[in-house]
C-alpha cells in the first residue's frame, strides 16, 4: 500500500494529511501551497446583488459533499470552520445560506476544486486514519523521519530527536543550530525519533476524542442526520438535540462490518485476479510450445510445395527438351532432303555443261528435247520442294504461366491450423421421454466449431447412423423404439476437418408407450388431456395415436364410457396417410376388429374374416396386444380374446388406431404393461 501512503502533489509520506471534497487527500503544507483566493461571486446587472440563488445552492451542496466526506472517512469534523457547514436535514429552512468561499484548492490528481473559508487549508478536516496508518507503516519499516528544519529546496535530513516542548522533529545539524542545549532550551526534552512518534500520536488521539464545541467532553455518539460523532451536551443542549443519534460504538462497528464484508468481496476478486495473473504466465510456455508447433507445420508444409515445384519444374524442362528434339529431327530430315534435291540439281547442271560443250549440232539437237525437259522438270520440282524457309521455327513460343502461382504464394495465408476438440456431453441436461431422447453438448474451449454431427445407434447395438448436423447444441430425436438403450455420441467439424467422436453416452426410452388421441378432422372431438374422443357424424371417423410402432410389444386398452348398441366401433392400427373417413380395416393400410354389441370381425383391406360371437356394451374394456416380435395384433374385451390379426410381411411404422360414429364415447389409458395372463394366453387354441 505504498501508493496509497505519498502525497500526490510531494510525492512523500502524508504528513498531516487533509480531506478535500473530491475525496482525495493531501498534506496540509501541500494544501496551503495549493490555495488560491477565490473568484469573485456573481452579481446581477441590474441590481448588483450576490449571486442568484441557483450558485448559492450549488456551493451549499458543495459545503455538504465536504461534509460527507467527513463523515466517511471516519473523522469528525472539529476542524472544518462550522460557516461552510451546510444546514442539517430537517432543519429550518430559515437559517442563512453559506457566505461565499474565501479560497479554494485545486486537487492535483482529478482538478476539483475544494472551497474554504478564511482560516483556508488550516480549516480542512484531518484524514485522521490516514495519518493513523501512515504512522504505523513508518514505524513498521523504520522508515525515516525528515528533519522539519532543513531547506525545503534540499533533501531533508533524517531527523534524529525530538522536542516535547517545541514539537519538533531535527537532525543533528539543524539541533545544534536552532535548539543548542543551553539557556532556556536546555531545560526542553529531547526524546528520540520513535518515542517523538509516539508522543505526537497519544496527544492526536487525546485531542480528536473530544468535542469541538464542549472540549471539555468526549464524543460518544453519532448524528447519522449530520453524520458527525458529537457529546452528550450537543445531543442534550445543541443543534442535534431533534437528530438521529446512536451510538459512536455501535455506529463504528456496523460500518466496520459493512467495510469488511465489502473488503472480503473485493479480496476474493482480488485472489481470483491473481489466479488468473498466475495463469497468464503459464499460458507464455504453452505458446511457445504452439508456436514451435506451428512453425514445424509451416516448415513441413512449405517443404512440401517446395518439392511439388520442384517435380513440376522437371516435368515442365522435359517437356521443352522433348520439343526441342522434335525441332532438330524435323530440320535434320529437312536438309537431308534439300541435300539430295541439291545434290541431283548439281549432278543435272553438270551434265547439261558438258552437253552444251558438244560441237557436233546434229548430235545436240538430238539431245536438246530431253535436256530441256530435265531441266524445266527440275525446276518444277525445286519451286514446290525447295522451301526457303524451315519447316519448325528455330526459338520456342512458350512463355511460362507462373502468374497464378506467385498471386496463390502472395495470398497463402492461415486458416485454423487444427480440426475442432472433442466437444462433450452434457448428462444432467440429457433425458429419455416416452419414446424420444433429447441430447446435450458442449464444444470444445479455445475451438472454432463451424457445426456438429449426432450419430445413433437403432437401439439395440448396431452400427451408428447420422441423424442431425448443424450448428445447435441440442437436439431432441423422435420415433424411436420403445423400451430400448439408446447410444449417442457426437463430433465437431470446421473447415479443416473433424473432432474425434466423444464418448457414446446412452439413453433408455420409456419400457412402455404413453399416447394420446389425435385427430384433426372436424367431427371428431377430444379431451384437452387426450384421452377421450367422441365423434359428432354418422359416418366413421378414423383417428390415429400420436406414437407410432416399429419395434417391441404394446398393449393399450379402449373403455366404452357410451354406447347405445346401435353404433359400431373398430379397434385395431394404421398407417399415418390411411383414409381417415371411412371404418378402420377397410383400406390396405389398416387392420381391425369391427364390433357392435353381438358379435365381431376381423377387417384388413376392405375384407371381413373370423366372425366371432359377442359383443360390447357401454363400460367395457377392449384391449389391443401389439407383438411385432411375433407379428400379431390380439383383441380383448374385458379380458377375454376376442381374435387376432397376422401382421406377416408388414414393415413401417403402425399406429394406434380407432373408427367412431355418433353415440360413442371412448376413454383410452396407455402406459400399461401387457397382463402376463394375456401374454401367456395360447392364441391358436382360443381361435
């Protein structure tokens, strides 16, 4: 707490230390040096009169944020001239207003300016803690006391007595100058640094315990109203008499508690940052640890395109040498032909010279006809084969195309250098519901996630199959099997690749189905819960079950709370697009066992079978038992098997389901384990 011991403006330990306005504090030399007389107060144009009253108000509410001050720094207000202190709460509104302020003090650290009387800084309050704590540090750490005798424009010299007379703290120079031990002095008591200390601080503490209207008292209550510690004459006979006054006691140690517990808040934030700092430090080894990491990969990455140009600057040369041949075969055959051309050219003029030479004319006309031929033949032949030109041109027309390449290397930047972490489960915030499982995660820290891929498993330990991606969290899966441990698990994706898969995490679903009634058709009508519907037509009406089943056994109950007899009912399952406005069984996608109060019928595809004797009437139960092991869907009324239907060959998803008419009411209960009776009951003997 050094920082909090020096003066802003000395820069040394508080020595008498003041309280401005503003809530900062100074020594009381440094306070008087601050001290500027202040502006003049405002006057009116007109009549030439103080300043109006909004000013007179704002220097009021300064006077009392002075006073305030005070109060919470936890020192009276002795010292304060009593002119700038502002009229109490609830007093009368006729007292006077404050006379203007006679100085004012500039803090040096936030500019606010402290108004004064004429008594100026000698009229501040003393920040008697402060000065309290500062003492204590000093003698704590044996700091020196400076000797308050020596030039102010050079370091003090650390004092070495103290005069209890004088109050003095001197060096030795500055003692034997101004306080030499003879005459009047002699009688004075020198004392040493530390007893000098001690003896300023128990008269302080003697003269702040008292009260500065009635000296003669000690202050031990406190006017929370002026929030000021006064006597017991100034609560009896002063202006504080009508004021809420407690204690000094019990008012200190209430804010001594406040102040602990708020110091205990600010500690822990404390002890939290400096985990944190600690942190921070160790995070610096792990990134040179990353950033040696990175640079490998940078390394490697660079050889590797190094290399991969290097390979195509091989291939690139070969492929110009390969050209390069081409044009020297192709302009060797060419003067190997022009050579030859050449060559019989030479031989013919040669042969023509010499016939030319012949000196018998009879001779040389006989020849002439076939020289002449020989020769315009040949010169024929050397316009049309005798180019003056090369057939490949000597240079290469190839320029190199690296302007792609030298942009690619100019752009080659960083993308996230690793896939996501592994992201994890959230168990607690997992869970199971009927025949639906919702499922939680949390990413990976310090990952960048693009989104996340779910895979399950069917529930009965097979291979894991997609059935979500995306950017969310979590996700709810329906349609699952009943009664089946469920494995889940989860990975991460970006950009540059995949997380691993976290660990499965499994989840049952309920051991039996729990469904209500649903149905959108206007005739028919359902219960708020669900489980009761009623249908106000004539005709059948079909209505299916919100869960569906693919897998597992099943077994739900119907109750007839109306029936007039009259009406018939079909109990019994269906696809999810069947015909919703015709009896139950009739189309391909439904099967059904068609009842009325004397006997029923098996229906599927429109085709009744097994006509059986008995029927129901209002309070009966008709059960349904759906074993897709066994691939049957049984019947019961009121216990007793009443039928069955074969489901060979069905695969999907089937759904409970009922056609109704008028005069029926039907209550459905779910979530019902299967009787062990009716599971057990041998169907080929009861039908």
């Amino acid at each position: 707490m050094e920082e909090e011991l020096r003066c802003s403006q000395c820069t040394g330990y508080y020595h008498v230390p003041v309280i401005l306005v503003c809530r900062h504090a100074l020594c009381l030399a440094c306070a008087g040096a601050l001290q500027k007389p202040a502006a003049p107060p405002a006057r009116s144009e007109d009549e030439g009169s103080v300043a109006p009253a909004e000013d007179l108000h704002e220097t009021s509410e300064v006077d009392k944020l002075s006073v305030l001050s005070d109060a919470d720094s936890g020192v009276s207000c002795s010292s304060r001239p009593t002119s700038l202190v502002g009229a109490p709460e609830g007093g009368s509104s006729s007292d006077p207003p404050p006379p203007p302020p006679v100085y004012t003090i500039a803090c040096p650290q936030c500019s606010v300016l402290t108004p004064t009387d004429e008594a100026g800084a000698q009229g501040l309050t003393r920040f008697k803690v402060l000065a309290a704590v500062v003492d204590k540090h000093l003698e704590r750490y044996q700091v020196a006391e400076p000797c308050q005798l020596c030039d102010a424009a050079t370091a003090p010299r650390p004092a070495q007595v103290f005069c209890d007379q004088c109050l003095v703290f001197y060096c030795g120079p500055c003692r034997e100058a101004c306080h030499p031990a003879r005459g009047p002095l002699a009688a004075h008591w020198l004392v040493s640094v530390a007893e000098g200390r001690a003896l300023l601080r128990a008269r302080r503490r003697e003269r702040e315990g008292r009260c500065t209207h009635h000296p003669q008292e000690h202050v031990s209550m406190y006017c929370l109203t002026c929030r000021l510690p006064v006597c017991v004459l100034c609560l009896h006979h002063g202006r504080h008499h009508a004021h809420d006054v407690h204690a000094l006691n019990a008012v200190t140690k209430t804010h001594k508690t406040e102040l602990s517990q708020a110091l205990q808040q600010l500690s822990e934030k404390a002890r939290a940052a400096t985990e944190f700092i600690h942190t921070l430090k160790t995070l610096s080894e792990e990134v040179h640890g990353n950033c040696r990491e990175v640079e490998g990969v940078i390394v490697a990455q660079v050889d590797a395109l190094v290399e991969a140009l290097r390979a195509r600057r091989v291939d690139l040369i070969n492929w110009v040498r390969r050209q390069r041949d081409a044009k020297v075969h192709s302009l060797r055959d060419q003067v190997q032909e022009y050579t030859h051309t050449l060559q019989s050219t030479t031989a013919t003029i040669h042969f023509c010279i010499e016939a030319l030479k012949e000196s018998d004319p009879a001779s040389f006309m006989e020849a002439q006809e076939i020289l002449e031929e020989r020769v315009n033949a040949m010169s024929r032949d050397w316009d049309q084969s005798m180019v003056s030109e090369p057939r490949v041109p000597p240079h290469f027309n190839l320029t190199l195309d690296d302007k792609t390449l030298l942009t690619a290397i100019q752009q080659l930047t960083f993308i996230q250098l690793k896939p996501p972490g592994t992201p994890s489960m959230i168990p607690e915030e997992c869970s199971a519901e009927n025949n639906s499982v919702t499922i939680a995660w949390a990413p990976h820290h310090a990952s960048c996630v693009t989104g996340y891929t779910l895979e399950i498993d069917d529930g009965a330990g097979g291979a894991f199959r997609e059935v979500y991606s995306g950017e969310q969290t979590v996700c709810t899966i329906d349609g699952l099997h009943f009664n089946s441990i469920y494995r889940a698990r989860v990975r991460a994706f970006n950009s540059t690749g995949n997380s691993p898969f976290c660990e499965p995490l499994c989840l049952q679903t309920a051991e039996v189905a729990w469904f209500t009634f649903e149905s959108s058709h206007p005739d028919v009508t359902i219960s708020a819960t669900g489980f009761t519907v009623s249908c106000d037509s004539y005709e059948h009406r079909v209505v299916l079950g919100s869960v569906g089943f693919s897998r597992g056994a099943h077994y739900w109950e119907y109750t007839l709370e109306r029936y007039d007899g009259n009406a018939d009912i079909a109990f019994g399952l269906g696809r999810i697009d069947i015909c919703k406005e015709m009896t139950l069984g009739k189309c391909g996608g439904s099967w059904s066992m068609y009842i009325d109060s004397e006997r029923s019928w098996l229906m599927h595809g429109g085709e009744h079978f097994n006509r059986t004797a008995g029927g129901v009437r209002a309070g009966d139960t008709v059960g349904l038992l759906l074993s897709l092991p066994e691939k049957t869907l049984s019947f019961f009324v009121n216990g007793e098997l009443q039928g069955y239907v074969s489901l060979a060959g069905v695969t999907g998803v089937l759904y409970p389901a009922v056609s109704l008419n008028r005069s029926v009411v039907l209550n459905l209960q779910t979530g019902l384990h299967p009787p062990q009776a009716l599971v057990e009951t041998p169907i080929a003997a009861k039908t």
